[in-house]
C-alpha cells in the first residue's frame, strides 16, 4: 500500500509538472514525457527527493526544466523564493548565475571570431595592448628549511584569446592560488579581498581590472595548465575592446533579444527585483552567512566570470540553442563548426591538469573543457550518467546546467545555495533526469 500511495503521488506531481510546462513553455513544443521517451513515474523522483531537501532546510528552493528532443518535458519548482519572506519559489525566479555567465561571454566572443573581426591566436595584448610583456611567479621549494620562496621569470609567449576561454591563460582566482605574490597582487588591484569571496569583481571599471590584471604575474606559463580563473572576466574586456561596445550591450544584442532571453544580463530592473531569488541566511553545511551580490544596481563593469542573472527558462533556451548547433526558433547565433569546437576537447595532452572541471564542478573526474564548457571525455569514469561529448557549467550560488547531444537533453537547475554541496546537488539533479530515461 505505502508503494501504491508513492507511486499515486509521484504520478500526481507529474501530472501538475505537465500542466506547469504547458504554462511556462513560451513557444517551446511540450509533451508528455513518454512521448520523449521518458517517464513520467520516474521523473516524480526530483519533486520528491528535492522537496525532502528543501524540508530538511538544505536548500531554499530550486527550478528545474528538462528538455528532450526539442520538447519540453518537465518543470518543476520547489520551496522558497525568499524563505525569510516566506515568498514561494516562482517558475519566473530570477536567479544569481555567477559563473554560468562564462559560457554567455564564450558564446559572445565566438560570435565575433565568426566575423573576422579576431582570432583564436591572437594574443590578448593585440586588443588590451597592457597585457603585453608578462611575468610568470614560479614557486620553488626549499626543502630544508620546508618553506617555499617565489621568483620571477618571463613568459614564453603572450596568452591568447584561445587560453582565455579554456582557462590556461596563466590566470588564477585569488581566493584558490596558492601563489602568494599573485593573491597579494590581486588583493592591491582589487581582484580578491582577504577573508572574502573574489566572486564580485563588479566594482571595478573595466579600466581597473585590466591594470590589475596587467600589474599581477601569471600563475603559470600561458598554454601549460589548466586553472580555473579570472579568464572569463578578461574575455569580457576583450569582446568589449573588438566590439566597441559594453559586454552587456553586446551580449543582449546579439545572444540575448534574438533568443527572447528577457531577464538575462547583469542587473535587475526595478520591476523585476521582486522576482530575484534569495539564498537561507546561513549555509546548512558550514554555518557561515550567505552573502550574495547586489544584482539591483547597475556594476561598475559586466563581469563575465560571474556577474551575471538568469531564469532556468533563459537558460534552457540558450541550452537549446547550442544543442540544435547554434540556432533556435530560426536564429542562428553562431554556426554548427563553431559550436562542435567549442565543445570538444581543447587541453589534450600537451596542458596540466592538476583539479580536472569535472572535480571541480561535480567532484568527480572524466571532464575535460572545451571554450567555455566542461566537456564528457567518455561514458565511464564520471560518478554521474551522461554521453561522450555532452558539455556543462555551474555557478558559485548552485546554478547547473548541461547539454547531451547525444541523448537530445537540455537540463537546467537553478537555486541560491553556496557552500560545499553544491556538487552533490548538481550530480542529484543530474542522476535524476537520466534514470527517467526509458527507449
């Protein structure tokens, strides 16, 4: 009996999931699951587990969209808006994306090598001419006395457009380096406060982070090692510079109107603030406040590594965009070569990985990274299902997302919960769509 009433309420949630996609869908075909080769009974499973989280206090609440073969085939949301509030989560939650923004400026960088108008292989110094001449900090041990000393050496070449969106620019993040000249240089240029998040980067002009970056040696030799960083920030100047315009003028233009991504950018209008989806008070796992950016005031700059905000339905469009290789609805934004190179393999194995993406995203391996995205090497390996080439990114807040080409998948998650589970979350969601596959 207690499975038949599992199984009754599983089948019911779906039922309101169905009429909830019909609703949010916005022009997106929408079909029952079993008509996308899914199950409708397993798919019940992500109400259940999330709503036992979000009961727990785990996690405030959460919007999650599924997409296969073109169709919408589920929408569920969860808990709290704005749990302090006691707000309801709401199908149009805007949500803090932080580094999903990175595959948004990747996307626009793309768009501006298809024009001609810059190349993979340029070095990024030809458009911000301050970052010619770098140094690179080298560690060296000392064994004796078990302390570590820095010098400087020259660089072997410029980073180019190309180490920028695979993230082996010889960059770093000032919170994660272990290097202590570049941690010290960007806390003088303020890319990383002491103590603090280095995830708002926001409230420096376009001018000023440059020079910070200009004045910090790299981490490591441009083109070795793969290292997750401030890149996707200096693409962001570097689109501006090729463009002549603001990123997030660039970025609505040409990837946000055409694809009817009406509240993605980087700011909050005031009539929409009451939208915004807030995190709890303190994370579950550490006890430590829950501080996220002011998304209603306009940045000093548009932070392509994390400033920007998203709904899951934003998302799952630009998600679609790239699954149906680079067009949507009759816009074509980029060309199906573009985006099988921006999703295949790009470190191979002439570049050092020390924490792959996959570890650092999901905590497992069996990820490379392609322009932009963490890209699948195989079916095996990774601690979670997916496809050989199926590619994906995350947010510092707990925003996920991921495109399997091969199973025709668009999945969106979208929540404002830091903190160390982030991972598991991600590898939940994701566990849960695929076993709800079924042809």
């Amino acid at each position: 009996m207690a499975h038949r009433i599992g199984l009754r309420a599983a089948l019911a949630c779906v039922a309101l999931a169905f009429l909830h996609c019909a609703a949010l869908a916005d022009g997106l075909p929408v079909v029952t699951p079993e008509r996308a080769g899914m199950s409708s009974e397993r798919l019940g499973r992500i109400d259940q587990v999330l709503n036992v989280e979000i009961d727990k206090g785990n996690i405030p609440g959460a919007v999650v969209l599924v997409c296969r073969r073109g169709q919408l085939v589920y929408a569920g949301q969860f808990g709290f808006l704005d749990r302090a509030r006691g707000i309801g989560m709401r199908e149009d939650a805007i949500f803090r994306i932080y580094s999903m923004t990175k595959p948004l400026v990747s996307v626009a960088a793309m768009i501006l090598v298809e024009e001609g108008r810059m190349q993979l292989t340029d070095p990024v110094s030809k458009h911000l001419p301050k970052l010619g001449k770098p140094s690179v900090s080298v560690a060296k041990a000392d064994p004796e006395f078990a302390r570590v000393s820095y010098t400087t050496a020259a660089a072997d070449r410029e980073m180019t457009v190309q180490d920028l969106l695979r993230h082996t620019a010889g960059l770093a993040y000032g919170e994660i380096t272990a290097n202590a000249p570049i941690k010290e240089a960007y806390a003088r240029g303020g890319l990383f406060q002491p103590g603090g998040p280095d995830y708002d980067l926001r409230a420096l002009t376009p001018e000023a982070e440059v020079d910070a970056i200009a004045a910090a040696p790299l981490a490591h030799q441009p083109g070795t090692v793969w290292e997750y960083s401030v890149a996707s920030d200096l693409l962001g100047r570097v689109v501006e510079a090729v463009s002549g315009e603001r990123l997030g003028d660039f970025l609505r233009e040409r990837l946000f109107a055409p694809l009817h991504m009406a509240d993605t950018g980087f700011l909050v209008p005031p009539d929409s603030l009451g939208r915004v989806a807030e995190p709890l008070a303190n994370d579950p796992s550490t006890g430590k406040p829950n501080r996220l950016v002011d998304v209603s005031q306009t940045p000093a700059n548009d932070s392509g590594g994390a400033g920007g905000v998203s709904t899951a339905l934003d998302y799952l469009r630009f998600g679609l965009m790239l699954l149906n290789g680079g067009e949507l609805d009759g816009t074509r934004i980029l060309s199906r070569t573009t985006v099988n190179l921006m999703t295949s393999d790009q470190l191979g194995t002439r570049i050092t990985v020390a924490a792959s993406p996959g570890e650092l995203l999901l905590g497992t391996p069996g990820y490379t990274f392609g322009l932009g995205f963490a890209v699948r090497q195989g079916p095996g390996i990774a601690a979670v299902p997916g496809s050989t080439g199926e590619y994906m990114w995350g947010g510092y807040a707990g925003t996920y997302f991921w495109v399997d080409p091969k199973e025709e998948l668009v999945g969106v998650y979208m929540s404002q919960a830091t903190g160390p589970m982030r991972p598991y979350y991600r590898r939940l969601v994701k566990q849960l769509v695929y076993q709800s596959i079924v042809d």
